[in-house]
C-alpha cells in the first residue's frame, strides 16, 4: 500500500484533534500534562515552523501514538505545540486500530514505534517523516538498556529503572527533537506549482 491510498483526506478527518485525543485518556492523560507543562517552544523555533508552513502552503501532520508510551508522553505535547505556534493541521491516530497507517512508517523497515509524526502539504503529497525519539535518546537508551541487562531485572523492574534513569534526560531530549524536526524541513523543497 502506498500514503496515497491509505492517508486521504477522508481517513485523515477521522483522525483525533490533539484536545480530543486528550480529553478521551484516563489514567495516562497526567503523563501528557507533565510534558506539555515542562515544554515551551523557543520564540525562534515557532518562527522557523510558521516560515517553513508559508513556504509549503499548509502542513498536514499524522501523528501515530499509544498513549502508554512514555516516548508518546514527551514527544506528542512538542508535536501539538509545533504545529500550534505554526498554523500546522494535526490529527491523531491510536496505533493499534491504524495498523495499516502505521505499516507505512516501521522503524528500521520492521519495528512499530511510535510516536511517528509524518508530514504531507495541502494535497496530502508526503513531506517527511520523523520517528520514536531523537538519536541521541536511542543512544543513551541503548547504553541504559545494555548496562541493566547484566543486572538480571525483571520486565517491571527493567522498565522502572530505565524510566528512572531517564527522566532526568527529558528536556534536552525535548530541545533535540525540536532540532531533528527543523532539520527534517531544512533538507527538503515545496513542489514547483
């Protein structure tokens, strides 16, 4: 299946407004809150995406999220704040019941992480994509991850422990998927009209 197929302007309507997605969550929604909370989108940053919104006309954006992911905690409230300041149209899709959508963006052609914010212009013609989390929070997690396994943890007690070591991480993971995204943009080009 290609994105034409499967994100059209019928199926991308029926996706969730970020409020909506919001105000639908229970116990996960605080995870969301603390995020959104500690997250302010620089003036110049909000500059960069509302330039980069006039040179494309309008931005699309599919958001691919579970809202038990802690990645989905901190990585959807910078997503809704870009596309606030921007002027950006974003909806939102629960993995689980968009498995055709998410299909369309696995990590490493195998992998189903999330959050995926996959970017189209006006006609729903793909832009770019970015997924999970940036580079260097793969890196550490990665390190984190190889350093416990030696610890023998069970699956709670490995996922605690990665989250502990990790949360003191989250703003400068923040300001670097700021940076991943605007370099997203930096490298590609509106289509000639």
């Amino acid at each position: 299946m290609s994105t034409a197929t499967v994100i059209t302007a019928q199926r991308y309507s029926q996706g969730f407004t970020y409020e909506v997605y919001l105000n639908q969550l229970s116990d996960t929604r605080q995870r969301f809150a603390e995020h959104e909370a500690a997250f302010l989108l620089a003036s110049t940053d909000a500059q960069f995406f509302k330039d980069t919104l006039r040179r494309f006309g309008n931005i699309n954006v599919v958001a691919i999220v579970e809202d038990w992911c802690p990645d989905v905690h901190r990585g959807l409230p910078i997503m809704a704040a870009i596309a606030q300041a921007s002027g950006m149209h974003m909806r939102v899709f629960p993995r689980e019941k968009n498995l055709d959508i998410m299909n369309l963006y696995l990590n490493q052609g195998k992998f189903m992480s999330i959050p995926v914010f996959a970017f189209f212009d006006q006609n729903l013609n793909p832009l770019c994509h970015w997924i999970e989390r940036p580079k260097m929070a793969t890196r550490f997690m990665e390190q984190i991850a190889s350093e416990l396994a030696k610890e023998k943890l069970g699956v709670e007690e490995l996922r605690q422990e990665m989250r502990k070591r990790s949360q003191p991480m989250a703003d400068s993971w923040r300001q670097e998927t700021v940076k991943e995204l605007r370099e997203l943009f930096t490298k590609i080009q509106p289509a000639v009209k």
